[in-house]
C-alpha cells in the first residue's frame, strides 16, 4: 500500500534531470511509493512538460509563466491528496528506505514541522544540507575570497555543517531541494511564504516554524541524492539576483538575523532540556 505522502516537483528548464527524480519515485517498492507524484511546469522552454507527461503516474500542472519556486509549490500542495507532503528538487534522485524513514520519524514527533534527509552528491559525498539561520557574515563568507581564509573556513564549517550525528537533530534550517511537509507543520505553520520568488524561501518557511513553536529536524538515516548546482555561484546573472533580492527581504522580515542571534535563546533552551 503507498505512503500517504504526495511529491511535488516544480520544474523549470529541467529536462536533463527531472526523468531521473520521476523514475526513482516510480521504482520504489509499493510499500514506499508515494500516494502520487505532481510536477509543476514553471513555463519551461524544453521538453520538461512533455517528459513529464510520459509517465501515467504523474499529474502534470503548466504554469503559463514562471511564477516562482515558492508558488510554484504552493500550486501543487493545493492539488495534493496525501496528508504529507514531499517539495522536491527535479535534480534528486530518491533512495530506497529515504520515504519510509521519514514517514516513520514523522509519526514518531508529533511537533516536527518540517523534515530534511541527508543528501549526498552523485560520488556519495555528504552535501551540506541542515544549516544555522544565515548571517549577513556567512553569506559574505561565501561569496567573497574571504571565505578561503582559515578562521572563515572554521566559521563556515560551523554555519553549513552544525550536525555532526549520524542521528536525528533539531536544526534552524533544512535544504529546500527536499522537504517533508508534515500534516501538522501545514495546519500549524502553512506553505512557503510566496513573497521569494527563488532562494531564502526554505530558510524563511523554517523560521515561521520556530515562531509557531514547531520543530525542523534533519534526518540523516533518509538519503537522497542530489545532482545539483547552486546557480548563484554561477557569475552575475538573473539567479544571483533573485539570490540578492530574496536576502535583502529576508533580512528586512527578520534583522535578528543579520547578527546570527535568532533563535539563540530557544537553543539555549533546549540545551538545558537536554
């Protein structure tokens, strides 16, 4: 019987991988298979749409025009079915065992929100994918020389690689290329805010889960692999800017995280718990 789990891929210009993210969905063993899968069509100029509408087991929704990565999800969480919900990247590959153990981790927290898997590149090296709330310094750290400098590399490892566990671990932010969208994260926090077009909407949608008292958790016995690049990386072009827009709103909705100081007194909190 399939998980009662919908996956929502939006593709844009994907062709070259989104074949690979639908086939490992469709390959899994019944007992893990996702109720259904939907790709949202952000006005591709390839064949996306038509790869896409191959498979019987997709149910395809074209946008007229790119609307954004945030509402493009959005438009498929509105067609979902299932009660948990999977945002996936059209450049993942999803592993057998990866959907079971978060659904079972799910079930087992009743206050997690949202859900990340370990997600490995495609030589099996572990990507960087629970990270802290990003500062102004850590964004500045990444994208300037100074980021080569020792101490930087040091305070970057601890930004972009806060767990060391091969355990479950409550964390500030999970990857946006996968994640699990619980039943009670959708009545408690909702959809990703569509005020970001492209970039920090993963990052936002984590903070309002802090704010409504619910829990991030990155969940490291799931692996997915993930094909991708960052295209901000890629020189000054339209993914860089909308990389700059989405951190100037970002930072304006919450300045606490211009310094790094969201979020401190609730760690401080559970490390006392603890």
């Amino acid at each position: 019987m399939p998980l009662d789990l919908s996956v929502v891929i939006t593709s844009f210009n994907s062709a070259t991988t989104l074949e690979g993210t639908i086939d490992s969905l469709i390959k899994l063993d019944i007992s893990e298979s996702p109720h259904e899968i939907i790709v949202v069509d952000n006005a591709s100029s390839d064949n996306s749409a038509e790869i896409a509408e191959r498979y019987n087991q997709v149910k395809l929704l074209q946008n007229q025009k790119n609307l954004g990565l945030a509402r493009a999800n959005n438009i498929g969480a509105a067609e979902a079915a299932a009660g948990s919900i999977l945002f996936l990247n059209p450049d993942t590959v999803i592993l057998p065992g990866a959907l079971h153990t978060l659904m079972d981790f799910q079930d087992r927290q009743p206050n997690a929100a949202l859900l990340g898997p370990m997600m490995i590149d495609t030589s099996g090296n572990i990507q960087s994918t629970a990270r802290t709330c990003p500062s102004l310094l850590d964004i500045m750290l990444r994208r300037t020389l100074l980021g080569k400098l020792p101490c930087s590399k040091q305070h970057l490892q601890k930004h972009l690689n806060p767990v060391n566990s091969d355990r479950p671990y409550r964390v500030d932010w999970v990857s946006g290329a996968a994640m699990w969208l619980t039943p009670a994260g959708r009545a408690g926090v909702g959809l990703m805010s569509e005020k970001y077009f492209l970039y920090f909407e993963d990052v936002q949608w984590c903070m309002r889960a802090a704010e409504a008292g619910m829990d991030v958790w990155y969940v490291p016995e799931a692996v997915i692999r993930h094909d991708g690049q960052r295209e901000s990386a890629d020189g000054f072009g339209k993914a860089l800017w909308f990389h700059l827009r989405s951190m100037v709103r970002f930072f304006s909705e919450y300045p606490c995280a211009v310094t790094g100081n969201c979020g401190k007194s609730r760690k401080k909190e559970e490390r006392k718990d603890g």
